[in-house]
C-alpha cells in the first residue's frame, strides 16, 4: 500500500512487490554462524545476525529500476 501511495512504478514497483529480497537475506544470515556451537553470551547472538548482514551485503545487486 506504501508502494501505491508514493506512485512508484515499472520496474521498481515489481522489485519492491517482491519478497524475494528479504527470502534471500533471511536465508544467508541463517546459513553464514553454522560454524557456530556455543554462544557465549547474548550480545555474541546479537553480533552474529549483524555480521551476516554485512557479509550478505556483498551479495546484493543494484535495485532496478532505481536511479
């Protein structure tokens, strides 16, 4: 509905509709700490998230239809 609201259009408006941006992040960032055995402590869970989005931002392409 924000989409709609803003008047985006054409290809973007198709790339934000989709889900599969965030499928993709989810799925990187649940995949990259599988070395992981034992977390110290809960700071060490909240790093790890944060380290495989960073890790997961290399992975990204440009969005289309954004200037």
């Amino acid at each position: 509905m924000t989409v709609n609201r803003r008047g985006v259009t054409g290809t973007l408006l198709k790339t934000l509709e989709s889900t599969n941006p965030v499928e993709s992040l989810i799925e990187i960032v649940r995949d990259h700490p599988h070395h992981m055995k034992h977390w110290s402590s809960g700071d060490m869970a909240l790093r790890w998230p944060a380290a495989s989005m960073t890790a997961a931002q290399a992975q990204f392409r440009r969005v289309k239809g954004c200037r």
